[in-house]
C-alpha cells in the first residue's frame, strides 16, 4: 500500500519532468539531435555512475545472498515477457511484430526504474536494480538484436559486455567484493553525477513522445497489445512467480517495479540501428509511458496483498 502510494506521487512529479521535455521540444528549444545526444550523455556517464555509487557499501553477507537473489528474479522476468511477446507477438501479426515482441520484453528499468526505487528504498533498492539492469544488457544485445535481426553474432554478444551499465556493474562488484573505499575527491562527482539521472531521463522521455504521433498511435490495436503484456499481463505473472522465493521486500518490489515500467527507450534505437520500424517503436513508448502512471501504482498496489 506505501509502495503504491510512493510510486503514484514519484510518478506525479516524473511527468511533471516529461511535460517539460514535451513542451520544450515543441517550443523548438529541444531539437532532435540535442536529445539524441543528451540521451547518450545520460545512457554513457550518468547511468554507469548511478549504478557504480550504488555499489559502495559494507560487505555484508545479507546483501550479496540479496543480490544473487535479484539475478534469479530478474531473469525469471524476463524469460516470462520473451515467453509472453513471442506466444501473442509472434511473426503470423506482420512486419513488426519483432518491434513489439522487444517492446514487450525489455522495460524502462533504468530511466524510470531508478527514480522511482531510488525514492523508495534509496541505494539498497538500486543495488539491487543492478541485477535487473545487467540482465537487461545482456539479453537486449543478444536475444533482443535476434528478434530484430533474425540472427545473433558474436558482435552483439561483445556489444553486450562493453555496454557502459555493465562495465560499471562488474566495476562496481569489483569494488564491492574487495572492500575499495572511493575517496570522496573521486565518490562525490559520481553522485553528483548520479543524481542527474532523474531530471535528464524523464524530460528525454518528454522529448520522445512529443516526436511520435500520439493521435496516429492510440487507433493501432498491436499497441494496447503491447502495453497490456508488458504493463499489466507480465507484471502479474512475475509476482506469482516471486511469492515462493519469499524474499526481502525491498527486493522483491524492485524486480517488480523494474518490470512494471513501460517500453524501454532503447527499442526505438534498436529499431532504427536494425532497420525495423522506429516511429512505431517511438508510439509504443509513448502510450506505454502514458498508461504507466495508472498501471505502476494499481501493480503495487495488488502487491501489497499478494507479496
């Protein structure tokens, strides 16, 4: 019920943030290319600086069984949403059903995962969010580029571990295991770093969905199939599915607030990369980000009773 709660006014003040972006791409004073690239800002150094500061802490046995358990639940989740978009998503819908089975798959877990567990459980949650966002490295750049692609090459499994969230995964866990203190000449420009995450990610998000033809996306039927399955349908099922591991309620809430978070942004540039349908990508994203702020809240909510 806290949860619920928590999540409906953190989700309140992030789409404050995305009218911003909103607004300010259609005043002209964002362009195209300065998301883009304001995007990479946030995808190249200020992610891997959230994930990393969350990683200085005390060793502590309770904290790495927790993380090993967040590993197992956040692949649990996402072989539950690949299970879900290939059985409704499968190639007999047309051309881009491979733009919805990722769509479905892969969730929003850093940009707006990681304000919202960051409000609630502060950095325990996002150590925790690390198992998630590792694993959704891992898989967007191997299963996700096969969808896209029909193939997987040695190239994306490497992409996959040079993508900046890994490496400061690994980095972060080298530092963790080894008890290395950061002085804070070095640890508080990363928070620094750190606590740009929210405001960026979310007016970026604005940006994209004023981009995308919002009045040509809501009468497409393929996309309140895709936001029903990663919204609603997979969060549902992950929580069964977690009940049994009777895990720490911080965990638990952050695999499930991870999966519960609409399309990543990362689709529409997957899209584009691979030659599928980005604009139709970016109207997933749109719509999704859009029911989300009813869906979020009703998941943890539900939780509250079943978790």
């Amino acid at each position: 019920m806290r949860s619920a709660g928590i999540i409906l006014y953190q989700i309140v003040i992030m789409f404050i943030l995305i009218l911003l972006g909103y607004f300010l791409y259609k005043k002209k004073i964002f362009t195209r290319k300065g998301c883009n690239q304001l995007s990479s800002f946030v995808l190249m150094a200020v992610l891997p600086a959230v994930i990393f500061d969350a990683f200085q802490k005390e060793l502590r046995p309770e904290l790495v069984k927790g993380l090993l358990t967040a590993f197992a639940m956040a692949v649990i989740s996402h072989v539950v949403f690949i299970a879900l978009g290939m059985i409704f998503c499968g190639k007999r819908r047309g051309k881009n059903s491979s733009v919805e089975i990722f769509s479905v798959t892969y969730s929003n877990c850093a940009f707006l995962g990681i304000p919202l567990i960051s409000a609630i459980y502060g950095t325990d949650g996002i150590f925790y969010l690390t198992a998630y966002i590792a694993v959704f490295n891992l898989l967007s750049w191997t299963h996700g580029v096969m969808i896209l692609t029909d193939r997987v090459t040695l190239k994306s499994a490497v992409n996959a571990l040079k993508a900046p969230a890994v490496i400061a995964t690994v980095a972060g866990l080298i530092f963790f295991f080894l008890r290395i203190p950061l002085p804070d000449i070095i640890g508080q420009p990363i928070k620094y770093m750190a606590s740009l995450n929210t405001p960026l990610a979310m007016i970026i998000s604005g940006v994209t969905i004023a981009r995308s033809d919002l009045k040509a996306a809501f009468k497409k039927g393929g996309i309140y199939l895709t936001a029903a399955l990663k919204l609603l349908a997979g969060p549902l099922i992950i929580m069964l599915l977690l009940k049994p591991f009777g895990a720490d309620p911080v965990i638990a809430d952050t695999i499930l607030i991870s999966a519960a978070c609409p399309t990543a942004a990362s689709a529409i540039m997957f899209s584009a990369r691979y030659g599928r349908d980005s604009v139709y990508a970016a109207e997933i994203f749109a719509v999704s980000t859009i029911f989300s702020a009813v869906t979020m809240p009703l998941i943890m909510l539900v939780s509250g009773y079943v978790l």
